[in-house]
C-alpha cells in the first residue's frame, strides 16, 4: 500500500524585487551613509598621531580624506 500527504503544499512563486523600490531604499539610505562618513573624518582628524598609527594611518592620509567631499568614498 502506497502512502501519501493529501496536503501537499508548494513552495509560493518568488516575487522579482521591484526596481523601482530598490533604488528608493538605496537612495534612502544615502543620507545615512554620508553623514557617517562625515562623522568618521572628522573624529580621525582630532586623533592624535599614535592612534592613527595603531590604525594604520598617517595624518598626511587623513588629510587626504578630509578634503574629499562626503559623497565619495
């Protein structure tokens, strides 16, 4: 005797992300991204020289970032 469920269920079709939607978020989240940016350069910049070493950083490095504008990277 073969057994079987009756109540088989199938996986529900993915949905394609919407385009549309998706820049909306990445677009969203700029504003985030820049302003931590900004944040990150400008604590780097009152570290002392030692601690940028500890990071691996020299302050010609940070100077460098400093002056780069917040939305590049």
């Amino acid at each position: 005797m073969t057994s079987f469920c009756i109540d088989e269920r199938r996986a529900a079709p993915r949905k394609r992300p919407n385009p549309i939607l998706a820049l909306l978020r990445r677009v969203a989240a700029l504003p985030a991204l820049w302003y931590a940016r900004i944040q990150a350069r400008s604590r780097m910049q009152r570290m002392d020289d030692e601690t940028l070493c500890d990071l691996g950083l020299r302050r010609d490095q940070v100077e460098t970032m400093r002056r780069k504008p917040f939305w590049r990277e």
